[in-house]
C-alpha cells in the first residue's frame, strides 16, 4: 500500500467498514476482460479470517464465470464525502474500503446455506435468528467467497 497511513489494521475499523458498506463489488475473469456485478453481502470475520456470502439466481453469467474458474477479486466501500479545498490539487474524499481476493463456491447443504443467509440477513436488518422456506431454500443460489489475501484503507481526514 502506497501510503501506509491509510492501511486499516485494526480489526473494529474493519468490521465498521464491513458493518457500513453496503454494497460488494464482486470481479470475475472472462479469460478477455473483467465482469464486475454489485451484490448484496453478509460476511464473517473472526481472527483476521474474512469470508463473505452472497446470494442469487440459479443461472446467469457469474455463475458460468465461476464454473470456469473460481477466483474472485472484491470492493467495498464506505464513508465517501467529498473534502474541498481552495485549488484542485487539494480536492480529495473521505472514505474506507476493502478489496481482496478469494475462491468462490457453490453451497449446496441446506444448513450451510441457511448460516450463510443468516450472515447476510443479520447485515440488512440486525437479526440473524430468521427461517427459511425449505422450498425457496431449495432454489436459492447461495455463494461462499473464501478471503485469501484482503486490505482495508480510509481516509478519514479533513484538509485544513
């Protein structure tokens, strides 16, 4: 990291972060260009260990992305207010993010998806203690993002 100032490594500021943002940018490898889709997220973070979950339909182009390969970058982000100042060179934003990389999977477990929905719900509504229609359970797709290497920056500061 370029200015190392910024590094987020306290793991309450990174759970803020994670608690804050509220949309994940997931990035997987066409073999040609990037495909980046905005998701909805839960996560876990025990032990400086992060691993997300995501939902979605049963078909479509991240799940064939995912089939042919695995590997996975992501974003998040928070905070953003844009700081000013009487030049432009002194226009800069407040903000804390999170990007890494992992290896995405399928769950297929009824109880495993179920523990990750429940991550993800307690994100959106501060509840973790829902149940699901084992039906509609049955036609979720329910993604697991392993976290291999991750890092957290913020600038929190004003010019002055």
């Amino acid at each position: 990291m370029r200015k190392a100032n910024r590094e987020i490594k306290d793991e309450q500021l990174m759970r803020q972060t994670l608690e804050t943002a509220d949309t994940c940018r997931l990035a997987l490898n066409t073999g040609g260009a990037p495909y980046i889709v905005p998701l909805s997220y839960g996560y876990t973070l025990e032990d400086n260990r992060l691993t997300l979950y995501f939902h979605c339909a049963d078909e479509g182009r991240k799940l064939e992305l995912m089939a042919a390969d695995n590997r996975a970058g992501f974003e998040l982000d928070c905070g953003q207010k844009l700081v000013t100042g009487p030049k432009a060179c002194h226009y800069s934003t407040q903000f804390m993010s999170i990007v890494g990389w992992g290896l995405l999977e399928r769950l297929t477990e009824p109880e495993a998806k179920k523990a990750a929905l429940s991550h993800l719900m307690r994100h959106y509504s501060g509840r973790d203690d829902w149940d699901y229609d084992e039906k509609v359970l049955n036609h979720t797709t329910v993604l697991k993002l392993t976290v291999h290497e991750f890092t957290g920056k913020a600038n929190r500061k004003e010019r002055v």
